[in-house]
C-alpha cells in the first residue's frame, strides 16, 4: 500500500466542517510545519551539561590541559579507581566546557566508549554518575554520535540506574536516556523498547523527590511522547497520564512545561489518545495553566489545548466547559504574536464545531476581536488563523446566527455571499 502523503497525515489539525478536503489538507500540511518549527523553539530536544570554569581548572593534576585523549582514554582501564575516576572526570571536563564546541568526535575516536559504558555497571556511585555525565554529552551530538552511544549498548545500563538509591546517579542517567530519546523517533523507540517508563513513572512519583531530577525526569518523559514518523507506542505512553495528572499541579515553572509538553504531544493524534487525556482529567488543569504567568509553560498548554480541540464534538465540548473562552480572549491580548496565532487556531476548531458551540464562541464576544485581527493584525499567519475562525462559523453557523451577530454579518459583507473557494476565502486577509 501505498504511504500516505504528510497532508494526508496531518488531516485531523483541522475539523473540517464546511470546508472542501483538499484546502483542509493543504492547511493542515502548512500548519505541520509551522508547528514543528515553533516546537523546536520553544523545547530543545537535547541538552549538554556544563561545567563551571572554576571547576575545570581545579583537579587536574592527574591529567592537564593539553594531556592527548588517548593517554587519557588508556587509564580507564587502570586497576585503581582514582584512575578511572581522574580519566572519566577529564573527558566530562572537556565535553563539558561553556561556550565551546565540544570535541565529542575526538573522545569517540580514542575507542572510550565501550569502556565508559562498561563502569555503569560498576558498583561504585561515583564511577557511574561520571561515567553517565560523559554518556550523557556524548548523545547531546549529531545523530551518529548518539547512535554510538546506543551501539555500545549503553541504554538496559542506564535505565537500570533509574533504580539506583543515589539522587545524582540517576538524575545523570535520566538525563542520559533524554538527550538519546530527543535525536529522533528511531532512538526514542530503543529507549521505549528498554522498559523505562515504569521506571520513569516511579521516580516521577517519588515523594519530595530534589527538584533537579525531577525538572529531568520530567523533560525526559516528553522526549519519549514526542514525535512523529513513526510516533512512539501510544499503549506505551497513555501509561503516563496519570502521572500527569499530577505532575500539572506542581509549582515549579519548569516541571510545568515539560508536562505541558508531554500534553500536548500525546494529543497530537487520533481522538482515541485525546480521550484518554480528556478521561485522565487533565482538561480543566492545562485551561488554567494557559494563564500561568510563564510564557515557557502558557506556550505548551495552549498547544495541548489546541490538539485537544480538534477531536470530536464531545470532546471539545468538555474544553469549553472548562471556561477556555475567557481564557483565549486573554490571549489574544497578549502582545505575543505565537500565542495570538494559536489562539486563533484553537477557536478556528471550536467554531468547526456544532452550533452550539459556534454560539458559545458568539456568547463570549469573540468574533469582534477576530475580525480586528484579521482586518489590523501585522503578521499573515495570525490573520489568516482568524479569517478560518470566522470562515468556520458562517460555513456551520445557522442563518439565525449569522443574523443575530452583528460581527458574523459584517465579516461577510465585503462579498455579500458565503465563501465557497480558496481565493475567496483568502481575499478576507485583504492579501
């Protein structure tokens, strides 16, 4: 069988009442990319960990600046531990270093990282967290440097330290097995295949847990629920809804975010995974963290609010239930012009929808804002998002409604007629 295109993919963004199939795969082909961009920029994938530069020039007298990769890799091998110790701690020094391109294929070509993959199995905690630290630098790479540290056979012994009774050994490896998921859906999968996330769920859960692990821990669970092509395993990460749950309460801005994230990803996909968000009763909490004085944490909600939006009637229903008109109105305010414009869009998938729910969107005084958008606003997209707003509402919308808003008649008043085509339609943008 033939594979399907990535408009046809991405068809369920938009709800598609009124409007003809092959505009609503267009958009949902443009969206998809413009998404994934914003996605890129609000979330990096990966992460480096760094070392002060007071740090780095302290110790090193075992093996000095200037001390070549390979003498250093050699006394990994070493009988003592302070060797090994002093050689894992001068290759995390290195990969490790503020500012700098980090000299990743350098430490890979000295032949280290079988060896540094072997001391996590050693039992000795400090070993293990250096030896995780470099692992964990090395996967911040390219995709082949990651895929270096998977062939090693890195992953089983990382995720089997998620269990280790030492709070800086298994935040390292956490933060390990994240920077591996976030390279690409092929090395989320291998981690996903290594039976983490009950071991991910339980650290997530532990009680007063140090905040460090949990922000990494936290982040690390939406590595493994982002993603498409393929997208990961949903019967392996609807597990985590109920964590989620919980996690949503937390106070800390960045375990907010990384929820959020983890939201919105898992709803980015058929109504069957947007049910289990909706059944985990996570809806009325991510319409009040659209709100959150963190731009870092309203961007992911508004965006797991918006996927959540696109799935059928009920379903959206539930969304409007929770108040999230009042609260999109405030985002349009925002002076933020990505926010502004998926608002836009989550309002365009409300006003996709059934009749009653076009006239709760009129009942809040939406259209108003919408138009001015659309008629003033300074960016293409953002403009485009509220004519689609406003488009969906004439196209369901009854006769009565279109009549008894004032604003719904104005806006189809430079053509006196229903918008039946893409030209027409566009030449709302005035473009």
């Amino acid at each position: 069988m033939a594979s399907k295109g990535p408009a046809e993919n991405r068809l369920k963004s938009y709800k598609t009442k009124g409007l003809d199939v092959s505009e609503v795969r267009r958009r949902r082909e443009e969206e998809g990319v413009q998404l994934r961009r914003s996605r890129r920029e609000e979330q990096y994938s990966k992460r480096r960990n760094l070392t002060d530069v007071d740090e780095l020039e302290a110790e090193n007298a075992t093996f000095p600046e200037g001390t070549p990769f390979t003498e250093v890799a050699r006394a990994l091998f070493a009988n003592e531990t302070e060797q090994q110790l002093a050689a894992l701690a001068r290759f995390r020094k290195a990969l490790s270093k503020f500012g700098q391109s980090p000299p990743i294929q350098e430490v890979i070509d000295t032949g280290c990282v079988p060896r540094v993959v072997e001391i996590l199995t050693f039992d000795n905690p400090s070993l293990q967290f250096e030896a995780a630290w470099v692992l964990t630098n090395i996967a911040s790479g390219s995709s082949l440097q990651t895929r270096t540290v998977i062939g090693c056979g890195a992953v089983p012994h990382l995720v089997k330290l998620l269990t280790s009774q030492h709070e800086f050994v298994l935040e390292q490896a956490v933060w390990a097995l994240g920077n591996i998921a976030g390279d690409s859906p092929e090395c989320r999968d291998v981690i996903l295949g290594s039976a983490i996330m009950p071991h991910l769920l339980k650290l997530l859960l532990v009680p007063d847990l140090n905040l460090t692990v949990l922000r990494n821990a936290a982040w690390t669970l939406s590595n493994l629920c982002r993603g498409k092509n393929p997208e990961p395993p949903s019967d392996v990460t609807l597990t985590c809804v109920p964590v989620l749950a919980r996690l949503l309460y937390h106070t800390d801005p960045d375990v907010l975010c990384h929820s959020c994230w983890t939201a919105a990803f898992i709803a980015d996909g058929p109504d069957s995974r947007i049910q289990r968000i909706v059944d985990g009763g996570l809806v009325n909490r991510l319409v009040e963290l659209m709100l959150h004085h963190e731009r870092s944490v309203v961007t992911p909600a508004l965006r797991a609010v918006g996927n959540i939006l696109t799935g059928d009637d009920v379903q959206t229903q539930v969304v409007i239930n929770c108040s999230v008109l009042p609260s999109l109105i405030t985002i349009l305010a925002t002076p933020h012009e990505n926010l502004r414009k998926e608002a836009c869009w989550a309002i365009s998938n409300i006003t996709a929808g059934n009749r009653v729910q076009i006239q709760a969107v009129i009942d809040c005084n939406v259209f108003p804002l919408l138009i001015d958008i659309m008629n003033s606003g300074s960016v293409f997209k953002t403009r485009k998002e509220a004519a689609w707003a406003i488009l969906n509402a004439t196209s369901g919308g009854t006769r009565q409604q279109i009549r008894s808003s004032h604003y719904l008649k104005r806006a189809l008043q430079p053509k006196e007629q229903t918008y039946t085509t893409v030209e027409s339609r566009y030449e709302l943008l005035g473009t």
